[in-house]
C-alpha cells in the first residue's frame, strides 16, 4: 500500500517525497479514506503511530478541492489540541504537508500577546489550529468567525479533559455550525470520551490502533546518568573521548539548543542548532550542511525536528530527556534504519528520573546504565524496575530514644521533654507546597 493508493493528490504526494514518508501507517492506512469520504471518525491512536497525517493529510485535500475561499476573520478547520506545544507541533506538521498547496495555517494559543495573533486572522486562514482558551477568547472579541467552518478536528481529546477543559469544549461546541465533520483523537475510549464523541459526532467510524513503541534492534540504547549542571561538561568530555563525527543531539526546549550549541562552538566545535523560534529557511540550511558533514553537532528541539531524514545517521544523544515518552522513540528512531546499525545516548539527571521510567514502560525494557569516570553524579538517579517503575529507596529506621538526667524544661526558646525521656529537636524542613482548597472546578488556559 502507497499514499496514492489512499487516494491522495499529486501535491500532497510530492510533499511526502520530500519528507521522506514512504509507506502509511495502520491508522493513516484506515483514517485517510474515511475521511475523504466525508465520515466523522472516532479513533484511539497514540503519539508515534502517525495519527496527524492521519487526518491533516485528506482535511487538507478536502479544503484544496472544495468549498468557497475562507472570508475574513474565518477559518476553513479547526484543530483542537490540549497544550501551546502540541499547536505548536501540530501546525509544523500541517505546515509541511500543505507546502505545495495554495492554503492558508496558523496556530493559537495562549501565554502570549492576542493582538498580533487578532492581525494574523484577519486575512482569514484555511486550517486553524488552537488550544480551547484561546479559541474561546478570539471568538468573543469577534476576531474569529465560524460559520465557514466545515471540518472539526479533537486531537488528544483524552488529555484535554484531563486538563480540566471540559466546559470549554462544551462552550466550543456551541459556537460552531451543525453542519460539518468532527473527527476525534484520543489515546483510549474511556467512558467519558464515549460520552464526548455522543454529543460531538455524527455516526462515525470507529477505529483503533496500537502505538509503534518499539524502536528498532540495530539502535543500541543505553543511559549516562549525570547531575543536571554538569550534562555540558559531560557531552563534550564523550564527543572528544570517543571522537563523534556526526551527532544529532536533542533539547527539551530552545533556550537549551541555544546555551548548547553557543558553548560547543566557544569550544572551536562545529555546531549548529535549530528549533521553532529560528526561520524555515534558517532551519533548512542548518539540515542541509549537517547532511553534508558541514556540521559536526545539530542540536534540535521535538517540533523543529519533526519530519528530518538523515541517511546513516550513526548517533542520537538525549541531552535532555523528552517529556513525552512516545517522542523518545520518534528521535532515536532516526539512526539505525534500513538495517544499518545505530547507537543512542540519553544523558539523565536525578530531576529527569520519573522521564526514564515513563520511557522505560513505554518500551519495555529497562535502559542500561553506566556512570563515567569523574562525572558521577552526586544525586544519583533512583533505580527502576524491569516494568519500568522508580524503585523507592526504604527508608531509614528511626533512632530509639535515649534517656538522660537533667529531664524537665531545657529553656523557652527549644523543644521541652517530660520527664526522664530527652526527645529530640525535630528536625526544620522547608515547605515544598502549599495545599490548596478546592473551592470549584478551575478553570485552566494553555
């Protein structure tokens, strides 16, 4: 089976060529027709089984062959996501999809100024994607119209009710037209998302697809466990050690691509990096002189990796660790294809433990590890299971109380015994949280 033979067009082909997807995956291989058909869908798929080119590929064909252009202010489909990094992740890929189309796409969310979101939609956008606050906001200050909308789309719609956004969906669902198609994503069909496709979805067809949560066996994986400051230290000890010569290195966020790659090149290194702030055509041509050996180190964040296809790649490093698990096997599944054997590092810190253990029983294997000479960490990193679980250290027994004269009151400002028994200070410990008094749902923005 081929992308064309789901039916696909020439430019959506072309820009699959060009990021090197070749064969669609067992939900794409079933979404993609439904939804050219025009059927609402239901499907439980998980990150890493290639779910939004499972629907972005034919909503953007159905957008490309039919329907009016978008008016002012409108938006065409609307993409729904629970978090500012998924809208974020979700549009690139969008983005890249729709390269050769003559169609318009934009996220929205919030943690950031509206006014020049309220610009950017004037002109009015083909496919929108949004986190539900925002969404809502931009509608009530008449910056954005729905009548024009004809595709609906609930991506991870399991955590955006995990994150307590179940009234805004509702208010959402109020705003939009009757008419149209809703297609659901969710990582399981738990009662309450059953209860949401009832009340969002038109007869739709059910589908449901296991996560590709394995990585391949020519990846060799294995973890250097680090305290959290010395993690640069330790890169450039190990690159020079073992004389690396090509080695995409990911970063959980942009300032971190940045401070890492600003270091290795005060280093003499030849390094370079790319994440979401820096332009496309920046990002391209930092690829590009890395797939040549222009670029000794690429150090990329999840979203600005997206879509990368890097022939005999020998080396993945976790500089740090993703926050989702599922994006683990996305970046060390970029060495060790076609055969060809590849190795991954993962340099882990205490703070990053509970990060490990989400990946470890994800894949199900617990990852080897190995300290390095002069960089063993001084907070060591818990210990897991074989099922992937933090193995909590016992705890230590306490003392037995001694007895002891001069019983009776010490003096005002310490602790006060009663009688023969000297009982201890107790111990000053800082308070690490505050409780809080649930006093009724919260409401939360992204």
């Amino acid at each position: 089976m081929t992308f064309a033979t789901l039916g696909l067009i020439e430019p959506l082909l072309r820009s699959l060529e060009t990021l090197g997807y070749q064969t669609p995956t067992p939900v794409q291989a079933q979404a993609i027709p439904a939804v050219l058909a025009g059927r609402d869908l239901m499907a439980a798929a998980q990150t890493g089984t290639g779910k939004t080119a499972g629907f972005a590929l034919p909503l953007l064909q159905l957008l490309a062959m039919e329907g009016p252009k978008v008016a002012a202010n409108s938006a065409r489909a609307l993409i729904l996501v629970p978090t500012r990094e998924l809208a974020e992740q979700v549009h690139e890929s969008v983005r890249q999809y729709a390269e050769n189309l003559p169609l318009r796409t934009y996220a929205v969310y919030g943690g950031v100024s509206i006014n020049p979101q309220m610009m950017k939609l004037r002109g009015g956008v083909d496919v929108l994607v949004a986190t539900p606050g925002r969404l809502i906001d931009l509608f009530r200050q008449n910056a954005l119209k729905l009548d024009q909308l004809q595709t609906l789309v609930l991506d991870e719609a399991d955590r955006m009710l995990d994150l307590g956004f179940s009234e805004e969906l509702a208010n959402i669902y109020r705003m939009l037209p009757k008419k149209r198609q809703t297609l659901l994503f969710s990582a399981t069909f738990s009662d309450d998302i059953r209860l949401l496709a009832g009340q969002m979805l038109n007869d739709p067809l059910s589908i449901e697809v296991s996560p590709r949560n394995v990585a391949a066996n020519t990846v060799k994986q294995w973890v250097v466990t680090v305290d959290k400051k010395r993690k640069p230290e330790l890169f450039v000890h190990l690159m020079r050690k073992n004389k690396w010569k090509q080695v995409l290195v990911f970063a959980k966020t942009r300032n971190g691509v940045d401070a890492l790659v600003e270091k290795l090149q005060g280093l003499g290194v030849n390094a370079d990096g790319i994440h979401g702030d820096k332009p496309q055509a920046t990002r391209q041509r930092a690829l590009d002189r890395f797939k040549l050996s222009e670029v000794q180190i690429l150090v990329a964040t999840d979203v600005a990796a997206r879509g990368l296809d890097i022939e005999d790649l020998p080396l993945v490093v976790n500089f740090d660790l993703p926050i989702v698990a599922e994006d683990y096997i996305h970046r060390i599944g970029r060495t060790g294809r076609a055969g060809a054997t590849g190795e991954a590092i993962s340099l882990v810190c205490a703070d990053e433990v509970n990060m490990l253990s989400a990946i470890e029983m994800l894949t199900r294997q617990t990852l080897k590890r190995q300290n390095e000479p002069d960089f063993e960490p001084e907070h060591r990193v818990p210990d897991t299971d074989a099922s992937g679980q933090v193995i909590k250290k016992p705890k230590k027994p306490k003392k037995p109380k001694t007895s002891g004269g001069g019983g009776g009151k010490r003096n005002l400002g310490k602790w006060v015994d009663s009688g023969d028994t000297q009982a201890p200070e107790p111990s000053i410990k800082p308070v690490r949280k505050v409780p809080v008094f649930n006093t009724g749902p919260r409401k939360r923005k992204p």
